[in-house]
C-alpha cells in the first residue's frame, strides 16, 4: 500500500501493476515461444518493472499497448523520411 489512507486506491494501483506484469510476462512467453519455434528469428523481451514503465507514463495494459503501438508508428515513420 502506499499509504494515502485510501485502502481501495491502493488496492486498484496493486491490483492495476500486477496485471501489467502478468501481461508483460506473457508477451515475453510468446516471443520466447515464437523464437523457439522459428530459429533465427529475434523479438527483444520487454522488462517487467512497472516503475520503469510508470516514468512512459504505462499503468497497465492498455497503456502499454498504446505506447508500444505509438514506438512501432514513430520507427516506421523514421523509416519513410
């Protein structure tokens, strides 16, 4: 807990960092599986701490998807200039 006096705050932020690591942990799981299937084939694993992704401002899935999306957009765009 964090210690704001909110115990249902700190339960969701809990709840909300912890579903960010399984779905990291996941993402991770499938490239392994996907690397393993396809040799010679490299997908980069992300790290599973979310204080490094909290400072992108990603808190939980959804905005982990969204900022990986918008990375993928920014390289494919630098790409083409």
């Amino acid at each position: 807990m964090s210690g704001n006096g909110n115990y249902f705050v700190d339960e969701y932020f809990d709840w909300q960092r912890n579903e960010l690591v399984k779905y990291i942990d996941k993402l991770n799981a499938d490239s392994e599986k996907l690397m393993e299937e396809n040799p010679g084939f490299w997908i980069g694993k992300l790290t599973n701490d979310p204080d490094h992704w909290a400072e992108y401002g990603v808190y939980d899935p959804y905005t982990l998807d969204v900022y990986l999306d918008a990375q993928a957009e920014r390289e494919i765009r630098k790409e083409y200039l």
